[in-house]
C-alpha cells in the first residue's frame, strides 16, 4: 500500500452502553453499540460508513467526538489520543474536527440566527483564549462562510424556522467550517433531504473538499450516495466493521456476504436492469445488539455460514491490496 | 394488469385553508387505475402524494382541508358523495392503506389478534373464531414465523419489519381490490425494504390487488411498478408506462429527478447533476408552470399559463410547454 498521511487513527474503539433498570442499580447488561472497530482515515479522502440502523454509525462518530466517552480503544487525531486528553486540549483538537449532524431541524438552535450559529464555535473559541477575532472579523467571516455554502449574506439575521431544509443543512455545513478543520464527521448529512435537494448537497460537499483540501467521515445508508461521495467505504453490520475498501472495489467486488447483500437489495432507478437483477434477500432482523457473540454477528442471516462462524469470531484482514473484510470465507482461523 | 378501470380520479381538488392564505395541496389531479395494475406517485415532501391518497379515501381532516372539486370513481360510483357508511364499508375492505410508519399505525394498547380481528369481523362478517384463523393464515402469507403465537403479542414485541408485514397482512385480510401504500418501506433498512418489497410484489399479484405506490424513491418505483405519475406542487407533471419514464422522460422536472440520483451501477465522476432552488411553497401559487424557477428549459409562456397536458406515444403525457403547439404557434 503507497503511503497516505493518516489524519484520524481508530484503535479497537467500543463502545458499550450500560442497560439499567433503576435509577441507581447496576448495570445489568449492556449495549454492545460499537465493539472493537479499527480504521484510518486519510488525509484528504473522504471514507464512508455504511451500515443499516442501530450497526453503530453514529456512535462510532460520536464516540470519535468525544460526545461519548468510549468504553475503550483510541482515537488518533494528529497523533493526539483524544480519548486520554483533558478539557482544554480536546477543545483545541475540535478546532480540527468539526460535525455535521442528520437532522437539519433539530441541530439548530432555534433561538440563534443564521448568523450567531454559524459564528458560535469561533466566539467559543475566542472566549477560551484559543483565538484571536474582533467582531468585524467574526461577521467578515460569517458573510463569507455563507457565500460559500450557498446563503445570501443578508440571511444572516434569520431565524433557523424560516429556512428550509437543504438550506438549514448549509448553515450547518457552514458552522462546521468555522474554524477551518481540517476532518469533518458528517452524520447522515443529506438523509433527510429530498432528492433533488440531495444532489446540491452532495456536490457541496465535493466542491468543499476540493477548496479546502477537508477530510470526511461520511456516514449514511444510501449505498449509492456513500458511492458518489466516498473514496473508501467501511460496511459496518452489529457494532464492527465487516469490510474496508476503494469505493470502486468495494461495489464491483464485494466480498463479506452482507456485503454482498446489501448491494443486491439497493434499489436502482432504471427498470430494464430491476427486472433483471438477482436479489439476496437476507432473511429475518438486524439481531439487538444487547449481547455479545461468540462468533461472527452476522452468522445468524449468513446464507453461506460454516460451523466455525458460530465459535470464532473473523478478524478484519487484508485479502488483496487495500481491501480488508472479516469473514472466513476468505481467510482461515488462526 | 387487465383493462378494466376500478378507480379513477378526475380532477382532484384538496386544498388547507391555513392563516397565510390557501395551501393548494392538490390541485386538478386525474389518473386511472386499472384492475391489478401497480401504479407509482412519486414526489418530492409536499407534492401532495400523500393528500392524493388520503382524499381518495375521505380521511383529509376537515376542517382545515376541504375537497374543492373532482371526482373519485370506484367502480363508477363518486366516493366523494358517498355518506360516511357507504365511504366506511369500501375503506379498509374494498379499499386499504398502509403507511409509512409502522411503528405509529398500530395500536400500542392492543394484540394484533384484537386488532386484525376487528377488520375481519366488521368487513367479512365472519365470527371471531373464523376471523382469528382468517387473521393467522395472513400473517402466515406475510412471512411471520410462529404466527399462532405471534398473533396475540403487542406491537412493540415485533421489529419495524415484522410490523410493516403485520401491516400487509392486515391491509390485505379483506381481500381488498386496491391498496394504497404510502411510503411503505421508507422508514426500514435497505435489507428490511428489499424483504418487505419482494412481499407486497408477490401477495398482490397472487391476490390480484391493485397498488398505489407512494414514495419519492425511483429506485423503488422502478422496480415495483407498472405506471407512474410524476407529482410537483399539488399537480401531476408527468405520467406513462414505468419504461418510458425512465428512458425517455419528457418533463424536465422528471428528468432531472432521475438524473440527479448517484447510482449504484454507473461511475459518476465529477459533479452530480442538480435541479437548483428549491420546491415551491404551494400557498397562493399564481397560475404557471410551478417549476419554472427551477427549470432549465424555461420559456416565456412559462411564467404567465399552466402548461397543458401533451399526450405522448404508449400513452405517456407531460405537461409542459415544451410539447404544446400553443406555444409555438404564440
């Protein structure tokens, strides 16, 4: 593999979240929401998570965030360990890593304008002595944020209720882009967004990545989006990652049987090849995540488990150049 | 698919009388559904798919909504008309609906024995007995394991898949002649979708039921349907058979719907193509094409008339002034 400058390094990250039944009782079980994941995003690039709901998407960013404080494992930013820093040095670290959230409606603070939102982190930022600004500057920047979001300006002084939705995702796009980071976590980014709406932000995002040389964490269910966007995808099934590889590997050879599976499932808009195609319809539900497994998640809706998937669990290994999947189809117990 | 129509819709009116003026939430919508056709809306939020649908079976909250005009003939009688028992002994029996969410549309406090029963005893005139082995054998068709025993648990005991299958089986416990489905997989994984698709797909041929697909995937309505209206701003822009929309799409809305979708099977490299702006707000809309602002084929008699609908070969139609001969003659 050639070498790539790693800016974000994820080290058996877990993340379990206790099951109480009363306000002050033990823990009796947990939630094995992120259980080991391991993977490096590289600077510039932008890597996909794709999963289906509850496999541990938005945990894993957020517990990269520090919004949650993992269990265990650790997060590289720049060589720091986010997950062993103190206040103040994770603040300074954020200024690098910034979040995009799902829902456009509820990331907002609907009190705050446009304007006030978007220059929040940099005022956080002053107010810790993290940086310098007068307010020109501040507004200066604002104004010139939103034009690079798409806003007029004069949006400034209105109320996040009186934007739609693709353009509430623009101010959130650009709040993230306030203080220059260098990685963006973007969460489900343009899942709530109608389609035509959807394309806009998408090439935003590109366009973005392309001034500012950012790096994303990019995270959704649409295959087809994580497709367009990504220049590597991670497949995350039940809280580990099941495959990583080269976006264009990825989709013309996958190998995990999810995988597989979920590509065969994704509809695509053109009837000539629907009547076509060859479905994997798995059968039965993403198990609950409230156990941990012996052997390999996703044994139980496999249609090409062995024996030993129910005991051992596969590890994520390299089987061609840049492309790692855990599974025994491919590689054989140690 | 056969010839015969069972419903058709002729010049629908819904509008919402809210504080800022009239919300024209549909506004002159006409289709056809033929006995066993499966037949696709596709729309952004707030063409008015959904009101489409909820009008056809009466259940627009009134006030503030108010059918303003049109017709919705089932099997030639206007249900519009209809008195609320008449409307009742066709909705649910003759005529079901699924929704999007299935969490919400089941009743929490209830088993799903109580709730499937209740449908099959009212509908079918079985006794109750009859109506559970009925409601069994359905949940059966669905998919359910164990359905025997599954019959008497609560909804939250069943995944939102299961209770998308519960919903099927329920919506087509009274062997109904038409099912609208409204955004029935939306709010489920993509493997849970293709599951629930290939289900629907499979009991209504089986059964003979006529579908009305809502959705504003065209993934999903390419694989699922025969026809396909095409709905922007409370109207339908385009219409015809599921292969000519995508191959050769006429309105320019539809076409850049569909070329703005990143596909799975295809390289997209560069930008994706996107319509620019946003959709209209349908309160007080002034009389012209809505998606002129939007369009990249705009011309004068855009701004001024709504276009009218120009019929094509294999019975697809679009209205656009693109097609009509007024336009070129003005």
């Amino acid at each position: 593999m050639p070498d790539h400058e790693i800016l974000l390094d994820v080290r058996g990250l877990k993340m379990h979240f206790p099951i109480r039944t009363g306000f002050f009782s033990k823990a009796k079980n947990f939630i094995y929401a992120v259980d080991g994941v391991d993977f490096q995003v590289r600077k510039g690039e932008t890597l996909g998570l794709v999963g289906e709901s509850g496999c541990g998407k938005s945990t894993t960013a957020r517990a990269i965030a520090q919004l949650y404080k993992p269990t265990a494992g650790e997060v590289y930013l720049n060589n720091l360990d986010l997950t062993k820093a103190n206040g103040q040095e994770l603040l300074a670290a954020r200024k690098n890593m910034q979040m995009v959230f799902q829902d456009p409606y509820a990331s907002l603070n609907p009190r705050m304008t446009a304007g006030d939102i978007i220059a929040e982190p940099i005022r956080i930022f002053k107010k810790n002595g993290l940086m310098e600004a007068s307010k020109d500057e501040i507004d200066d920047r604002v104004e010139q944020l939103m034009e690079k979001v798409g806003l007029s300006r004069f949006f400034k002084n209105r109320y996040p209720h009186e934007f739609s939705g693709g353009q509430r995702q623009r101010i959130g796009i650009a709040r993230a882009l306030a203080l220059n980071p260098e990685l963006i976590l973007c969460d489900e980014p343009v899942s709530a967004l109608d389609v035509s709406i959807q394309s806009q932000i998408l090439n935003l995002f590109r366009d973005l990545q392309d001034e500012f040389g950012l790096t994303y964490l990019f995270i959704a269910h649409d295959l087809s989006v994580i497709k367009y966007i990504s220049t590597r995808v991670a497949v995350m099934y039940l809280g580990l990652i099941v495959e990583i590889a080269d976006a264009g590997d990825l989709y013309k050879n996958p190998l995990h049987p999810y995988t597989e599976a979920l590509l065969s499932a994704a509809p695509i808009p053109d009837p000539k090849i629907e009547a076509k195609r060859h479905r994997i319809i798995l059968t039965g539900d993403v198990p609950s995540p409230d156990k941990q497994r012996p052997g390999c998640n996703f044994y139980d809706r496999c249609p090409k488990h062995m024996d030993i998937c129910k005991k051992v669990r596969p590890a994520l290994k390299e089987t061609e150049p840049g492309h790692q999947v855990s599974c025994f189809l491919y590689h054989k117990p140690e | 698919m056969s010839d015969e129509v069972i419903l058709q819709v002729k010049d629908l009116k819904t509008y919402f009388t809210v504080d800022e003026g009239v919300v024209k939430a549909v506004d002159g919508v006409s289709f056809e559904l033929h006995r066993g056709e499966t037949l696709g809306i596709v729309g952004e939020s707030g063409s008015g798919k959904s009101v489409t649908n909820l009008s056809i079976i009466n259940l627009i909250p009134m006030p503030p909504g108010k059918i303003a005009g049109g017709q919705v003939l089932f099997h030639g009688k206007d249900m519009l008309t209809m008195s609320p028992n008449e409307i009742r002994e066709i909705r649910g029996n003759k005529i079901s609906m699924i929704f999007q969410d299935p969490m919400t549309s089941l009743n929490p406090f209830l088993r799903i024995s109580t709730q499937m029963v209740e449908t099959i005893v009212l509908h079918q005139g079985l006794s109750k007995e009859e109506s559970k082995t009925k409601a069994i054998e359905m949940l059966k068709l669905a998919g359910i394991p164990a359905p025997e025993k599954r019959i008497d648990q609560y909804p939250h005991q069943f995944s939102g898949g299961m209770r998308q299958r519960v919903m099927i089986a329920m919506g087509l416990s009274c062997n109904p002649e038409i099912l609208i489905a409204d955004e029935p997989t939306s709010a489920l994984d993509v493997t849970i979708q293709a599951q629930i698709l290939e289900l629907m797909q499979e009991l209504t041929r089986r059964l003979g039921t006529a579908v009305i697909l809502i959705t504003h995937s065209l993934g999903v309505v390419a694989g699922m349907c025969n026809t396909i209206c095409v709905m922007y701003a409370g109207r339908i822009v385009e219409r015809g058979r599921t292969e000519e929309i995508f191959e050769s799409p006429r309105h320019p809305y539809t076409m850049g719907l569909i070329r703005s979708v990143p596909r799975l099977d295809q390289e997209t490299r560069g930008r994706l193509y996107s319509i620019p702006g946003q959709p209209p707000n349908v309160i007080d809309l002034p009389d012209c094409c809505p998606f002129y602002p939007r369009c990249d084929k705009v011309m004068d008699i855009c701004k001024k008339k709504y276009p009218p609908t120009v019929p094509f070969e294999k019975e697809q139609s679009a209205a656009c002034w693109l097609y009509a001969k007024e336009a070129q003659n003005a």
